[in-house]
C-alpha cells in the first residue's frame, strides 16, 4: 500500500496520531492502516475477543519480519502498568470502550500526561514512549495494537522513585513458532490480513468507475460458480490458475487488454477472499495498482449493479 493511498483513505480520516515526528509519520501512517484493515476483519479477530474479569487477555493476530499486530481485550479498571516498547514504534486502534492512558517520552523526564482514548481513536507513538494503559470505564474495551519492528522486549517502571523513572523488570516477548524462520508456517487467516495490508480494497462503485476510466474487472470464479452466481458484464474472465499469466505487461501469454504495469487492476472472486491473495500475488509481479472488490461478486450484487444471469 502507497503512503499517498493511505492518505486519500477513509481509514486516514480522522485518525488522532500523537508523538510522530515528521520523519515518523509516514510509518505511523502505514502502521495506522494496517490496525485499521485488521479492525474490519472481525471474523479475524473476533474469536480472539474475550473479556475475562479475572484476567486481561491478548492475542497476537498478525506477524511478519517487518510488524505485528495483537488484539488486548480490557474488563473494567483493568490494564498495565508503565512500560515501553523495547525500540519499537507502533500504533494502537481502540475498537470498543475507551482507555485510558498516562505517558510520556523517556528522554524528556516530563511529567506523565493523560490522554483518554475513545472509541475509534488511533494513537501513534515512537520508540521512546512510555505508558500506562487501563479501561477507566465500566464497559469492556477491545483494542487492536500494531508494532514495528515486532515486539522482543518490554521493560516496566516505577515512576515514583527518585531517578524518575525506576527500571523493575524486563519481560521478552516470545516469538511464535510461525515467526521462527524465513519457512514460518502461517494460518490462512494471517496469510490473507498480511495481503489485505498492502491494497487498498474498492467498493463495487468504485470499482465500476476505475473499469470506466480504463481499468481492468478480472473475474477468477471457476466457471461452475459463475454459472451458479451470474456474472458481471464486461468483466474479464481468468481462472486463478493462468492469472498471473495473463496479466503480467512482461509475459508472453498476457491478455492485450494489458497496457502497463500502472494499469488499474481490481480482481474479483465471489465473497472477497482468494481475490485479496489474488491481487497481492499480482503487486508482487509489480502491479502496483492491483487490489481488490471488497464483499466480491455478491457485493457488486447486492450494491445493485449490472448482474447477467448464465443459462
């Protein structure tokens, strides 16, 4: 994903981002996105969801050798106490309740400031932060945090004492057995929130609009399902299997519809997974502008655009 698309987003509009530098704001922008991609995966993160009075409880949902990404969920007057990150930046994005926070940069031995953190606010901070975080309220609170580079370390302090801010323990983040080496085994759910990370999913009427200027609709149903379905008149019909084939500007077999590696592509299945895979697969050959419809097929459907019935 461009910097410029995350930009021009609906996620970037009115994200609160406090502590990036203007060196750091193109990172906590990216980081901001992502947080919010993942956050319209419930079915990603929502079996992770799990208010337990007795214990707060985390899930790390994403990770990959540059960020990761974990769900904390928060009854009420839960949280943790003041720690920093181990060098990391990151970006938290509160889903549900609101939280509230005391921090500060551990350079500047300022005072701790508050800061509450409604519901839908994203709140950037670099590699120097330090933080408390509780659920000051009496909902439960869900929140989705972003981190890069992932997390190794985490210290905690005691800000009473007298050499203001105290060190008390370091605890190691582990690292899953997926993020052990370069051959990681991943779950499918994070294979497909890392390719949603990098596009900027359209809606079918924007969609329709990228194909009137000259875009490419590729359809990648099997035909047994758009039999079953209907199809979208005028979209280009390619079975998964010969996809990239067809549409790298380098290949042979590409269709001559294919203008450009520029060209706007958007790649559409019949609910919107294997078309997110679809299209990261085809940014890797260097499509940049390759992504994909939200909601597939049934959402061009439903959103009441031209649908043609096989017979």
């Amino acid at each position: 994903m461009e910097i410029s698309e995350i930009e021009n987003s609906p996620h970037a509009e009115g994200a609160r981002r406090s502590e990036a530098s203007s060196e750091a704001a193109p990172q906590a922008r990216r980081l901001e996105a992502i947080a919010r991609i993942l956050a319209d995966e419930e079915a990603l993160w929502g079996p992770h969801r799990r208010h337990d009075p007795d214990e707060r409880h985390f899930a790390r949902l994403v990770r990959t050798d540059e960020y990761e990404a974990w769900l904390l969920t928060w009854t009420s007057e839960q949280g943790v106490s003041l720690h920093d990150h181990g060098g990391s930046s990151g970006v938290a994005l509160v889903l549900e309740g609101e939280l509230l926070e005391h921090a500060t940069e551990i350079a500047s031995q300022a005072p701790l400031r508050e800061t509450r953190w409604p519901r839908g606010s994203a709140h950037a901070f670099g590699p120097g932060h330090v933080h408390d975080l509780r659920n000051a309220g009496t909902a439960p609170a869900t929140s989705i945090h972003v981190y890069s580079p992932p997390l190794s370390t985490m210290t905690f302090y005691d800000h009473r004492a007298a050499s203001y801010l105290k060190p008390v323990r370091v605890e190691v983040v582990e690292r899953d057995d997926e993020g052990a080496s370069s051959g990681r085994r991943r779950s499918i759910d994070r294979v497909l929130a890392d390719a949603r990370a990098r596009l900027t999913r359209v809606t079918p009427e924007r969609a329709a609009l990228l194909r009137a200027g000259g875009g490419l609709l590729v359809d990648i149903r099997p035909s047994e399902q758009r039999a079953r379905e209907g199809e979208i008149p005028g979209a280009l019909l390619v079975e998964r299997n010969v996809l990239e084939w067809r549409l790298d500007p380098a290949s042979d077999h590409r269709l001559g519809v294919v203008t450009s590696y520029e060209q706007p592509i958007v790649i559409v299945c019949s609910e919107g997974y294997a078309s997110s895979l679809a299209a990261a697969s085809l940014q890797d050959l260097g499509l940049v502008n390759a992504t994909d419809l939200a909601g597939g097929f049934r959402a061009w459907e439903a959103a009441g655009l031209p649908v043609r019935r096989c017979r």
